[in-house]
C-alpha cells in the first residue's frame, strides 16, 4: 500500500471513464485504467467500472499475459447477468457486480428478490443492488440487511446526481440513507454526481453537487453515532475546514460503512484530495 494514501481513502474511487459525462472509449479507458494501477495513487483506485456487454471486448485490449480488476455494471436484465459473468475471459478478475433493482417510482423487491437469488449463485462475489431514493426505499434496506446477516455479500448502490435535478437528493434526504444504512449495519456504494471534494454548484447546469469528502465526513460521523440532523449538516456544508479536518482525524482509519463511488475522472478528485492536503504527492493532470 502506498505511503501516500491514507488507510481511509483506499479503494475511494472506483474508475467509471465510460459512463457520464466522461463516456471515454473502452479502448482509452483500459489504457488509461492501466496507467492508474501503476501510478503512485493506485491504492486511491478500485476497479475499472464496465457494462456487461462491453465485458468480451476487454480481451482483445489486453496483452496476452495482463489481467485488470473489473466491476460489472447490469446494462442487461438481472436474468440475463449469470450468463455473461459465465463467459468472462479469465484475466478479467469480476471484483463486483452492480445492477439496479427498479426504476424511480416502482416497486423495488421483485428486482431485489431476483438479485438475491443472482448473488446466491455467484459465490462470494460482491453484489451491490442499486436502490432509487423513492417508494419502497426502507423496505428494500431491510431485505438486503437481512440478506447480509444471512452471509450473502451483498450490499445497497444509490444515485447522488444525474441529468434531472431531482436525481440530487437534498442533503437531509441522503443523511437519512446514510443512518439508515448504519442502523442496518448495511455498507452502501454511490455514484453519480460527486466530481468534486466539497459541495458546490454547477455553474454549467445549476445543479448543486455534494462533495465526496462532505459524504465521508458525514459517514465518519454517522458510524461515530451522530444523530440525522447532524449528519445532514455537514453534507450540506461549504466550509471547508470543518469537513477536512473531520476526515483528517480519521486518515489512519478503516473506511467505515461507505465503500466507495464511481467517477469518470480519476484526475479530478485526486487533484482537489491533494489540494486539501488529505494526499500528498505529485499527480499532474
């Protein structure tokens, strides 16, 4: 592990350069995803994050002797995922597999109930059931609770931005999520929307955006037992000392409840990590 990134910020930033905004090719996205894993701030990295249709190109990409890390996004139906993780090239390691169980607005046990039964069969496998933050929220958090206590490695994803404004959850609305989750001893993903360390507003779209370090200061405090309001509040901060010095006290520290987030840059949250001084070292975007 690198000197150079602290224990509590390993594994924070799963690579997602295909996905949006960033839409890189999958060509430039594996070559750019190999020259990650051999920088200095690797240890900052999770996997590379793929559609599962775009798994049997990968191959192809790869020097015959090479193997990457992948994490497997459901652009099929659940039904069809077993299949296509049956005929993955062996020098694809699956680290994870994350499908969404409903859209907003419906009912998301029947997805749920068919992601389980997938995570029965994948042996071990990390499996992450992305839940949208409307009706049926608590209900879903409590049959992937149950699920986890039962041994199934299995965990909740949840959508912090998109297109739409109302893809942004409101900071008590994502307080309320991350309790929830810790009341459940429950670990959750994020993705989508947290391009930058602190909340802020788009100046392009007006869309305001949570910080990534708001969210992991927010966590700290919640698996510390801070109360919702409390937690609300600092996802809603822009001082950024008050967050940055909470993630500061915790650097030597096992990342508690939040396993991490996808992003399309790599160089963006890694830069403003050393701007604030929770990284040292010299990355050049």
């Amino acid at each position: 592990m690198s000197t150079q990134v602290p224990r509590l910020l390993v594994g924070l930033v799963d690579d997602a350069a295909v996905f949006p905004p960033g839409s890189a090719s999958l060509p430039d996205a594996v070559a750019a995803h190999r020259r990650h894993r051999a920088a200095w701030y690797a240890d900052l990295v999770g996997p590379l994050l793929l559609p599962a249709s775009a798994l049997p190109e990968v191959p192809g990409l790869l020097a015959p002797d090479a193997a990457t890390a992948v994490g497997v996004i459901g652009d099929v139906p659940i039904g069809r995922l077993e299949a296509v993780l049956a005929q993955v090239d062996r020098r694809l390691g699956v680290r994870q597999v994350e499908a969404a169980v409903a859209k907003r607005g419906e009912d998301p046990q029947p997805g749920l109930a068919d992601l389980l039964k997938l995570a029965e069969r994948l042996g071990g496998t990390p499996v992450y059931a992305e839940i949208p933050l409307t009706f049926g929220l608590m209900g879903a958090l409590d049959s992937l609770a149950e699920a986890r206590a039962g041994g199934l490695p299995i965990a909740a994803k949840f959508r912090t931005g998109g297109l739409a404004a109302e893809l942004f959850p409101a900071p008590g609305e994502l307080a309320a999520v991350i309790c929830a989750c810790r009341d459940r001893q429950l670990p959750f993903k994020l993705t989508a929307g947290l391009h930058h360390a602190l909340r802020h507003r788009d100046p392009e779209t007006g869309f305001t955006h949570h910080g990534f370090v708001n969210v992991l200061a927010a966590t700290l405090a919640a698996a510390g037992g801070v109360e919702l309001d409390a937690v609300a509040d600092l996802l809603a901060a822009t001082d950024a000392v008050r967050v940055v010095e909470l993630v500061r006290a915790h650097r030597d520290a096992e990342r508690p409840l939040w396993v991490g987030y996808g992003s399309c840059s790599i160089s963006e949250p890694l830069t403003d990590l050393i701007r604030l001084g929770l990284m040292n070292g010299g990355y050049e975007a």
